[in-house]
C-alpha cells in the first residue's frame, strides 16, 4: 500500500479512517515555530523543505484537524509533548473551565519579535476532565496531579520556566484548528523525564478509556530532531542513515498485530539512527504515549513525510 506523502494521498488517509465509538490515538509531527511564521516577522530563519510556512507539513496539518473534528466530534482533547517533561509525578493542566484560557510558554528562544507578540493560540480548559485523568493514572500506579497556571511548568529539560501550552502544542494546533478553539477543552499532561518505554507506554495505557468517551488523545514529537546536523532536517539533504531510521519507524508503526507491534516498536532505540537522529529522546518517546493509548487495535500511516509522520493507533475493525 502507497504511503501517504502527498496531499492527495493523506486526504485520502484521512477520509478512509474508520468512524468509530472509541476514537483512534495519535502520534504527530509537531513541527517548529517556522510553521506559524507570521509575514511581519520577515523571511524565515531557515528553510526546512517539508517544515517551512505553508510547506507540505502544514498543509498536512490544516487538513488532519479538520478531518479528526469533523470524524469524531471529540468531546476534549488530551494532548501530550516533547516538550513538557517531569520526573516522579505526571501534571496535569488545570487551568480553567470555559471562563478561563490556556495560557501559552513560548519555550523557544532567538526568534524575531513577531514570534512571541504575534503568534498566538486561545483555548480553554475543563477541570472535571483535569480531575478525572489524574484519578486514571492513580488508578494505574502512576503518580500524578492537577497543575494550576500560577504555578511554573518548570525547566521541563530546555531552560524555560512558566506555566502554559508550549510551542509542541500550539504550533500544530494554530495549523489545525486555527488561532481561536474555544469549542472544546484540551488538557496536556507532561511526559516523564525518564523517557524511559515503559513509563511513557504507560501513561497512554493508562488514559485509554478516555477515547470510548469522546476524548482525542494527540502526543507529538518529531523523530528527527538532531541540531547537530541541520541537513538532517530536509529529505534532499539528510543522510541516508536518516531516511532508513524514519523507514524503521513506519514499517514498526504498520503492523496490525498488537504483540508484534509492540515489540518492533520497543526494538527503534536499537536502530543505528535512532542516537544520531535524536541526542535526547524527549522527541522520539511521544510515539510510545500515543501507541500505549492505542494499545489495541490497529495502526494506520496518515502521514509519511520524511522527519514528520502522523500515526493513528487503536484503530477498531
């Protein structure tokens, strides 16, 4: 079957996804700021052929959120990133119900001006639903609680102190939902700085309830995040040892057999590019949230651009 990489074919992805009670999880490409560059801010910093303004990523993106909404007509999404990491207990956004909004962290640093003054993302949260996950992951051994906005998210690994929705979540989300979303609530709950398979497995495993109830979980990396190599970042440039980690990761994420799946999924961090690809994992890991969430059930490839796939998993016959 011919992978998704063009916008025919991922719209066409996308269409095919079955509907569903209990809505698929999903790993994705969250992309960089350079996806909501804003035209005030001047020419880009770099050009990053699939993750560059309005380049093939985005363009993806703005057709995956419509297509989840329209589907699925989730009640709340839950959301986890590589960029919001804690060690010994999960947080859990609590910050505010329709009344209130999700503040954004903007945990990037040596961008013009615009970046920060312009760029920006208003939703909401739902403090039942903030409440509930963490019951779910007491209930499943992880310890975990509820996370105000006037308290700081914490250095979360990259230097950047304060409370809100990083870059991992509001980059995507501007491209596929638009700068206002105040139709349903999202939550995002850290990853664990162990970064280790299990634990991150673990968290998803432990939400997977949510998806029978209306709740689209979305966790997003990106499997190819090494600065020390920046032709990495474009499939014209990238090594080949580059373009054979990122097949590795769809020929694991496409088998259907869940036992089977599992296991090429945890085999990954043995590949020759997984290191030189990632010099920390925090990019990579988000993929074991979302295939832990979806433990059961089927995978499907939404989106194989180089450096930036979309995986769906839990997928019901």
């Amino acid at each position: 079957m011919t992978r998704p990489a063009t916008r025919d074919q991922w719209r066409k992805a996308l269409d095919e996804l079955p509907s569903s009670s209990k809505i698929p999880a999903f790993y994705l490409a969250h992309g960089q700021p350079l996806l909501v560059w804003p035209a005030s801010a001047g020419p880009p910093m770099m050009q990053v052929d699939i993750q560059k303004p309005n380049g093939p990523l985005v363009q993806f993106l703005k057709d995956f959120g419509p297509a989840l909404l329209s589907k699925y007509n989730p009640k709340a999404i839950v959301v986890f990133s590589a960029h919001w990491e804690t060690s010994g207990e999960a947080l859990v956004t609590d910050y505010g119900d329709e009344d209130g909004s999700n503040p954004l962290l903007y945990d990037y640093f040596g961008f013009p001006k615009p970046l920060y003054d312009e760029v920006k993302f208003s939703s909401h949260g739902n403090s039942t639903l903030a409440k509930r996950i963490v019951d779910l992951l007491k209930k499943a051994g992880i310890k975990a609680r509820t996370s105000p906005k006037t308290e700081s998210r914490g250095r979360d690994g990259r230097g950047f102190e304060g409370a809100g929705l990083d870059h991992g979540v509001f980059v995507p989300f501007i491209n596929m939902f638009g700068p206002t979303f105040n139709d349903i609530p999202i939550i995002q709950v850290s990853i664990n700085s162990s970064l280790d398979l299990d634990d991150e497995w673990a968290l998803g495993r432990a939400l997977d309830s949510l998806r029978s109830d209306g709740v689209l979980i979305l966790a997003g990396g990106l499997p190819v995040h090494s600065f020390r190599e920046f032709a990495a970042f474009s499939e014209s440039t990238a090594r080949p040892i580059f373009k054979e980690w990122c097949e590795a990761i769809l020929k694991a994420s496409e088998i259907q057999d869940p036992k089977a799946r599992k296991d090429a999924l945890y085999t990954l961090p043995k590949h020759a590019g997984f290191r030189v690809s990632n010099p920390r994992e925090e990019h990579f890991i988000p993929l074991y949230v979302a295939a832990g969430a979806g433990e059961q059930g089927g995978s499907r490839i939404l989106c194989s651009l180089y450096g930036a796939p979309t995986i769906a998993f839990g997928i019901e016959a």
